[in-house]
C-alpha cells in the first residue's frame, strides 16, 4: 500500500496526516499522541501510523507545544529539564510530571479540537501513552467525537487526572509497563479504576518506561478500534 504523508498547520500548529494514497474521507480517524522529548513524525509514532493506515484507518498526530516545530516555551523547557535531572538522580517524578502534564494541556486539548475541525472524517479514535496520555485523558474527557481511546503508562498522583479520568465514558484499552521507574505501578492502577467507562480492559507487560511496548500491543489496539469505530 502506497502511504501519502501530508504536513499541515491549523492556527500555526504543526500536524501530519498519513492516508493511503487513495484516501476515502469516511475512514475513522486515529488520533496519535506522542511522547515526551518526540515529535509528530518520530519513528515510533511513523510506525503506529503506517499500522494503522494498513488496518484500514487514517492516522494524525499533532507537536505539542516545546516539541517538534513548535518554539522553544521557557517555562516548559524548565520543567523539562527539571524532570530529567530528577530521572537521573531516582526522585519522584510522579507530582512534577503531573504538573507538566496539566499545564501543556491547557494548550493541547483545544489545538487538538481544531485539528478534528479542520479535518474531514469519520469516527475518530485516540491512542497516545506516557506524555500521551497525560494530554490524553483532558482532550479524550473533553471531546465527544473520540469514541474509543489506547492510554497507558500514566497515573493518577494528581487530583485533576482522576477527575477528567471519570469524565470518560468511551471504551479504553490501557496499557501498563510492569516495572515503570517513572509511574508507580499503584498510581497507573488508580488511573485505570477512575476511568468513567464500562468498557476498559488494563493490558500489563514487564518492562521499564522506556522500553519498547510488544508488537501486539499494537495488533491489540488494531483490534480495538476496528471493534469500536468501524460499522459491524
């Protein structure tokens, strides 16, 4: 299958879209959040979205702000580099990460809502894990065009992630890295207890944050949104 990749902008956001070379505009749509320190086109979300795109669907990812093609925040660059020094002496990350979370999605979820306007599809999915789902859980409460969403590798240390978790009514596929240094293992326990829906399955694998998620994890989420966006 010949994949077309179109980079384009809405109010100077910086996305891309993958669609097959013969594009049908009714294909659902995934939304792909990235992780922190990549960008809209890193090689694991180019690999996400080529799966998707193969499986039937269309794909779209977006920079979020201090990443990709988006200046440089001071402020946000701050709290970045505050989180990495703290990785490398073993602290806490769980409260600052929260924090960093919460302040990029007062940004993120209404550039993402204006990247759906912009964009002419059917139903439209989310996947996103670790920043990705920080930004993931606000956008996927907030807006109602998302029916089925792919989080993981998140927690609930923050009040404000438990309660846009509870908003969410739509069917989740969580994932979990069983050894995650970053997310304690209770905190991504509570993210998943205090999503809203009936429908959520919790998927553990042995791993650190970092680690590359299992091929079928992907295969999974094929499978799920197939399920949940697509006409039976």
């Amino acid at each position: 299958m010949t994949i077309r990749k179109e980079l384009f902008s809405v109010g100077g956001v910086p996305a891309v879209r993958w669609t097959p070379a013969d594009d049908a505009t009714d294909r659902p749509l995934i939304l792909i959040g990235h992780g922190g320190g990549h960008h809209k086109t890193h090689p694991a979300v180019l690999h996400r979205a080529h799966h998707f795109v193969r499986s039937g669907f269309a794909a779209v990812s977006v920079d979020v702000p201090n990443h990709g093609d988006r200046p440089t925040d001071d402020h946000l660059q701050r709290m970045a580099t505050e989180i990495r020094t703290r990785a490398d002496s073993g602290e806490d990350l769980a409260p600052l990460l929260a924090a960093f979370h919460a302040r990029v999605a007062e940004q993120t979820v209404g550039e993402w809502q204006a990247v759906l306007d912009h964009l002419e599809y059917g139903p439209v999915g989310y996947w996103g894990v670790s920043l990705g789902c920080g930004l993931g859980v606000p956008f996927v409460a907030a807006e109602p065009r998302v029916r089925a969403a792919v989080l993981g590798l998140g927690g609930a240390s923050a009040p404000a992630s438990a309660a846009a978790a509870a908003r969410i009514t739509v069917p989740i596929e969580f994932l979990i890295q069983w050894d995650d240094e970053r997310i304690p293992r209770a905190q991504s326990v509570a993210l998943f207890d205090a999503f809203g829906s009936v429908d959520k399955t919790l998927h553990a694998n042995p791993g650190r944050h970092g680690d590359r998620l299992p091929e079928h994890e992907l295969d999974s989420a094929v499978r799920f949104f197939t399920r949940h966006l697509t006409p039976p």
